[in-house]
C-alpha cells in the first residue's frame, strides 16, 4: 500500500454536544489518501461531506477518532496548525467570496505573510502561484479582484491557497456557479496540478461529470458514515445504486446501460466522450 498523505481513522464529530441540538454529522468515518492521488467525495446534502473536508487541515478537530496529516496528528484541541494548513490547503465553495485586498498581489501573498516569509519570497510565490492560473502577475497581479470575471476571481482564489505550497489540494463544488467554459478551464488546472506537481487532490461534487474527468477512486457519504469506496469507474457505472443515494449518474454511464439493455455492451465501460468514440468505432464499424 503507498504510503498515506492523509490518512483518516474512525473520525466522529459531533455538533453542539451535550445540547438539545446536538447532531452527530460523521460516524466512524476512514479514509486513505496517498502521494499524488485524486478521490472524489460525494453525497447527499447533509451526509457530512463538508464536515469532513474541514478536518482535513484542522478547521474542525475529532470528537473521537484520528485525523493524520503527512504522518502529524490532529489534536481534539490547541496545538500549532501551521504544517498541516501548509500540506493540506482547503479551497471553500464560492471562494472568490472572500477576496479582501485592494490588489490581486496583495490577495494571493495574504497567506505567505503570515507565515513571516522575506518580501522577496512572498513575491517568488505570488507570481508562481499567479502564473499556475493563468494570472500572471504582469499583466493580474495590480489589479482589483473584483473587476475579474467570475473564472478569473475563483482562478484567483485558488492561487490564494498554492501559494501556501500544499501537496494537497482540498476543494469543495470547485465548479459551482461557474459557465461551462470557466468551468472546463478549472477541471484543465486541476488535472495539470495533479500531473504535473504531483499534488493530491480530494474533489467534492455532486456532478459525477466532473469526478469522472477528475479522480481515479470516489468515497460516498450517507448520513454520515462510508457508503462506498471504490475505483470512480466502478461507482459511475452503478446507475440504480447512484439513484438511490441521490446521486445523478453521468450521462455516458446511462447511455451505457441503456446500450447494454439493447444487447450492445461496451467494455471497458466509458466515462469520458473520447472513451466513447474508441468503445463504438469497433462494434458501429461499417468495414
């Protein structure tokens, strides 16, 4: 087994203990994630996706359980976090909601300050990090995040968090609220990120679409608890099990099964379009 960047061992929190309102939103969750890997995690509203996402870098501490990250523990309370949010940065939903400077230069060396680095370092990451997105600080870097556009400003919050330097990426509905094409530039990143920097990534959607173009294992949550983890090719394919946990099958799986229902059965089973043309060239062959 490759050793675990983030390795989650039957983690229970729970909100507003020893109160009428007390709600246990996880419940003996595990989890493994190694150097390098892509997992998607899914679920339906309320099955503690976020929850769980925001252990992962220590904005929320355990009830019970452990939370390990790059071999450092989590402690249920205190503690100094700073390596675990430099390992692990967690890009919220909506991020560009919280750009705050008056210049883009400014927003992105927000985290690299307060980790007390030299002005000429802090530089150094701004205009890499500026550059990952395709915001290079010659031409982005003095300008206002709120005259971007919509792709551009999530872009910007992104490079808010690589500039921290983190081998793993957290992100939360990355795609929400985006068009398709500022979307479909985000996936691109993400995927140059992954294979280029060798940077793990643990990707909450709820369009398998995207999990599918994205990550090679996805972990379902329901009412807190593990409900699947298993290869992401495996799962997407599952379309009534998908259903029943709320989940919307991509379309090329439905096709997939429907064509398996007419008699025509393509293996493997594709999950993206260019899948698809290499699986039907054999069997829609007219020579």
């Amino acid at each position: 087994m490759k050793t675990s960047l983030l390795e989650i061992c039957d983690l229970v929190h729970v909100y507003m203990p020893g109160t009428p309102f007390e709600r246990r939103a996880l419940d003996g969750v595990s989890l493994r994630v190694a150097p390098g890997e892509a997992l998607g995690l899914a679920g339906a509203s309320g099955s503690g996706k976020s929850t769980l996402a925001q252990h992962m870098n220590g904005l929320l501490r355990p009830t019970q359980g452990s939370v390990r990250v790059d071999g450092m523990e989590i402690p249920q309370r205190g503690g100094n976090l700073g390596r675990v949010r430099a390992t692990v940065g967690l890009l919220f939903q909506f991020p560009e909601q919280q750009l705050f400077e008056e210049t883009l230069e400014l927003d992105v060396g927000f985290g690299p300050r307060n980790l007390g680095l030299s002005p000429v370092e802090v530089g150094e990451r701004v205009a890499e990090a500026l550059e990952l997105v395709g915001l290079p600080v010659c031409r982005f870097g003095s300008r206002s995040p709120f005259a971007l556009s919509g792709g551009e400003r999530r872009r910007a919050a992104l490079a808010g968090v690589l500039a921290m330097r983190p081998r793993c990426l957290v992100l939360d509905e990355p795609t929400a609220g985006l068009d398709p094409r500022g979307a479909a530039a985000l996936l691109d990143l993400l995927t140059r990120l992954r294979e280029e920097r060798g940077m793990s990534l643990v990707v909450i959607s709820h369009r398998m679409e995207d999990l599918a173009r994205l990550v090679d294992r996805m972990v379902v949550l329901s009412q807190g608890r593990v409900a699947a983890d298993a290869p992401v090719r495996d799962l997407l394919h599952r379309t009534d099990w998908l259903d029943r946990h709320s989940l919307e099958a991509p379309a090329l799986s439905r096709l997939t099964a429907r064509l398996a229902q007419e008699g025509l059965s393509l293996e493997p089973a594709p999950l993206t379009v260019s899948e698809a043309e290499e699986a039907l060239r054999g069997p829609l062959s007219l020579g």
